[in-house]
C-alpha cells in the first residue's frame, strides 16, 4: 500500500473530529473522500502529511507525498516554470534555488508536459485560469517526486469543465502509478474518475466501495447526516 492509516483518532478539546478511521490507497489508485461539512475529510489528510498531529492511529505512507489545496499557493510573479522547479527545493542546496539547475528546470519541464501546460512554461503564474494553475501546482507536486498525492478539495473554486479536467488528470496521474487521494464535494466526478470512494460520516468510515457500485442513496446518506 502507498498509504495505509489506521484506527486514526482526533479530537479538538472535546469534539471528536476522527473516531478511529481506516482507510488505504494503492499505488495506481484514485480515492476519493465524500463526507459532509465538518466529517473530519480534512482532517485525515492534514494528519497524513504532518499539519496535524493525531491522538491515536498510525499513518504510513511509502516514497513521500505531496498536497494539493483549494487555495493554490502559487507565485503569481514568477514563471509557470519556476513554480514548478520549487517543488525540487527540498532536494536543493539554498544557493541553487535563486536559479534552478538545468537537470531540474528539464524535470520541472516534463511535470508540466503530464499536465498538459508545457506551452505557458515561461507565462508568469498570475496569467493563467483558475483550474490551469491548479494543474500547475499540481505539476509542482509531482517535481517533488512525491509517489502519493494528497488532494484536498481541489476543485471547489473551480469552474464545472476546469474542475472536470482536473479530477480528470488526478485519474491519469494515478492510471501512471501514483497513489491519489482526493477529498471532493463532487459525488458526480468521484462518480465518474475515482477507482473507490470513501464515505465519511462524523468521523467515521460509512462506506468503502468501488465507485460503479456507489449509488445516489449512499451519496444523500453522507449529506442527510449533517441536516
Ligand atoms: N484546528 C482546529 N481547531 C478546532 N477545531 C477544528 C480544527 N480543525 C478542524 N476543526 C473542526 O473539526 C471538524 C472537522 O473539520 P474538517 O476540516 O476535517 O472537516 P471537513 O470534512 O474537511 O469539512 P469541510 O467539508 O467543511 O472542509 C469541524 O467541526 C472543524 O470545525
């Protein structure tokens, strides 16, 4: 398994948020996390990669992964190139960041060929549409070699086709070997691109199947919760 956690726990003060959840992605597996505001989908995922430390459970996850949010943090100043080539800076000395070396703007290059934006390479960020800078944070994601992406809701401020094409890559990323887990408040595109889909409700697992078998009374039942 590229990520495996179990019996993950957490609570603030004394609201538990997660109550003991299970949950693997394989390498060359799409997940997507369903669950109503506030079921703790954020939460399992900020555990995954260390912005939060868990009560109980443990958390593995084989060749590193990197997260991708709602809110793309993206140099808007800069080139679409250099955004990407900082995705290497965990592996670069600090005087080699001011300019990135050939061998890394070459990697950053072909990150951004697999999503598609290799001809805005020298466009500064800030130009670009909403769902094309997601995609190149997400090329950033892959310059850090990371083997598990982490997604957090990364297509709710996006237009319906942009968001489509991005779940849409998050599929041929996995399809190419990478483990994706994705949280998304779009049952009808998990429906469509997710190999399995998790649903949780208060915290808990609800629901693991693959997606063809998720039926539209399983998907209401994760919202009717909250109501
Ligand atoms: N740092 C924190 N301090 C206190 N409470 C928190 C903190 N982080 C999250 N919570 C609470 O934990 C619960 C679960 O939050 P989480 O963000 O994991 O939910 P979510 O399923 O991702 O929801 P959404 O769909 O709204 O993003 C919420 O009630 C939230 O208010």
């Amino acid at each position: 398994m590229s990520i495996e956690i179990r019996g993950l726990r957490k609570s603030f003060g004394s609201k538990e948020v997660l109550a003991g959840v299970d949950l693997t992605v394989a390498a060359g597996e799409f997940v997507a996390v369903l669950g109503a505001n506030g079921s703790g989908k954020s939460t399992v995922l900020r555990c995954a990669v260390g912005l939060q430390q868990p009560d109980a459970g443990t958390i593995s996850i084989d060749g590193g992964a990197a997260m991708v949010f709602q809110q793309i943090h993206l140099v808007g100043r800069r080139t679409v190139l250099d955004n990407v080539c900082s995705g290497a800076l965990g592996r670069l000395r600090l005087r080699q960041s001011v300019f990135f070396p050939r061998s890394v703007r070459e990697e950053a290059m072909e990150c951004l060929a697999r999503v598609g934006l290799a001809d805005r390479a020298s466009d500064r960020a800030s130009k670009l549409s909403g769902g094309q800078q997601q995609r190149v944070a997400i090329a950033r994601a892959l310059c850090q070699r990371a083997k598990v992406i982490l997604a957090d809701e990364p297509v709710s401020a996006l237009d319906p086709s942009a968001a489509e094409q991005v779940v849409s890559l998050l599929a041929s990323l996995a399809d190419e070997g990478l483990a994706v887990l994705a949280v998304l408040h779009q049952p009808e595109l998990a429906q469509r691109f997710a190999d399995r889909i998790i649903g949780l409700t208060r915290g808990k697992v609800a629901f693991t199947n693959k997606a063809t078998t998720i039926d539209s009374n399983m998907v209401n039942a994760l919202y009717e919760v909250a109501r």
